[in-house]
C-alpha cells in the first residue's frame, strides 16, 4: 500500500511546469490590491507578490530568502496549509486564482535541493537561556527564532519524536515525516538542543525548568479532543481523529486492524 505524499513530484500532470509557473507568477503581477497577504488572506502575512515576482524574474535564491522572512517552515504550510491566500487573490475575481500555495512549494522544494537552505547559526550568544515546552509548529517555531536571536534554546517534547502535530496529526500522505526530520536536523545544527520523552510536570519537574532556564515558553498544543453533540455521535465507529492519527503514527501501519479502522467508510467517521 501506498503511503507516500499525494503532492505532485517532477513528471507528474498536477505539477506545474517551469512555464507554467511563471505564467502563474506573472498573473500576480496584475494585482494593484494583494489581498492575499492581509488578515483575509495569508495568516502568517507571507509576502506574496514579492516572491512570486522573483520567480518570474528566474530569482530563486532570492526567493526564498523572501519567503523565510515571514514563513520559518514553509515546507509545511506549502504541504499542508488550506491557502486562504488563493480564496482572497483579486486574479481570482475575473479566473482561477493564482497558484500560490503551488508556487510557495516549488520555491522551498527546489531550495532544498539546490543547497540554498543552510544552517545559521548566530555568530554570538546572549548567554541567556529559554526552555520552550512544545515541539509542534508554535514550539519549533518560537526555537528558531529566538536562537537566530542568540539564545540558547532547548526544546521540550512529551513524545519520543519531534514535530507535535506535523509529526502525529498529520498524515503521511499529506506531510512525509521525513520532511519534519530534515527541518528538525536543520535546527539541531543551528544550536538547538531537543529532549524528548519530557513530560513537564510528570517525568520532568516545572520547577527545575524554572530554575536552570532563565525563561520558559510555553507553546502548548491539545490532545484532548473536543466532543460534538449531534445525533449519531454514539454510534459505533465514530472515532475522534486526533486519538487515531497519533496511535497509528506511533504504532506504525501495521497496528491499525488492532486499534481502530484508519480509513472513512460508511462504518468508520473521523471526527
């Protein structure tokens, strides 16, 4: 059985083409009002029509340096995120709208390979120290920040794998883990150290972190899922979604028939 990504890979018909992708970027060029990168668009105010003009131009490089000015991890959002930026692109109002999130994509995929994603690591160090609790997107996120600002950062996660929810809650078809690996080891060559198996306040003492960091961040997620009262939710095979994605990623494949059913059918619902 296949369990690799459904993004599309060189060859494929989904995949944009290099003309095609400058066709898109200079769609983007028409735009007076960039909607997409506004509180109605990108969440995280990547700037949009700055890099999708520099892939028109052929500046790849620059791109992506455009790219990771506002996006610490854009080979996640560019997998995984629903692009409210496309549902808010002004090209969208007369066609299709631009392809963004196909665009941010090639950018970061095509960076890797090139070798233009590189360790940074900061040339001085506060001498101050952060323990940041969470190692899902917020948590590996607020660490790359604050060691580019040279702090010395140590992440804390419960499981025995970094990635929080880009690790157990999304499925490899939409997020290979391998792609969380290699930004984790990015990090881990930037200065930053991760524990594992650190549960705060069962295993791991809150005050010892207290104590021996001179900060603590919390960047928390929730496992605990939250129940919907409609009719048929006591059901048989109504499973709650976040509870099964996290078995199976820690079991492997091969354990669903022993857990629950992994696959919707008219027996099975994830909710």
């Amino acid at each position: 059985m296949d369990w690799e990504e459904l993004n599309p890979v060189e060859g494929d018909d989904e995949k944009h083409t290099e003309v095609e992708r400058k066709v898109q970027a200079a769609r983007c060029m028409d735009c007076g009002t960039p909607f997409c990168q506004t509180h109605s668009g990108c969440p995280v105010n990547n700037l949009i029509p700055e890099w999708n003009n520099l892939v028109y131009q052929g500046q790849w490089a620059d791109a992506i340096d455009r790219l990771h000015k506002t996006n610490n991890f854009p080979e996640f959002t560019g997998r995984v995120c629903p692009a409210p930026c496309e549902g808010s692109c002004v090209a969208g109002l007369v066609d299709g709208p631009v392809t963004i999130k196909n665009i941010e994509y090639s950018i970061v995929d095509r960076a890797w390979q090139d070798g233009l994603i590189q360790p940074r690591i900061p040339r001085e160090r506060s001498g101050m120290t952060v323990a940041v609790v969470g190692s899902g997107p917020a948590g590996l996120a607020t660490a790359d920040q604050l060691n580019q600002m040279g702090h010395k950062v140590t992440v804390f996660e419960r499981a025995d794998r970094v990635g929080g929810l880009l690790m157990y809650g999304i499925p490899n078809m939409k997020l290979e883990k391998e792609t969380v690996e290699r930004r984790v080891d990015l990090l881990r060559e930037e200065g930053i150290e991760f524990v594992t198996n650190a549960n705060i306040g069962y295993n791991v003492d809150a005050n010892e972190l207290r104590a021996n960091f001179d900060s603590v961040c919390l960047c928390l997620g929730s496992t605990k899922p939250r129940d919907l009262p409609v009719p048929g939710r006591e059901l048989k095979g109504v499973h709650f979604a976040m509870v099964s994605y996290v078995t199976i990623h820690c079991s492997g494949p091969q354990s669903i028939e022993h857990t629950v059913p992994f696959f919707p059918s008219v027996e099975n619902v994830f909710c």
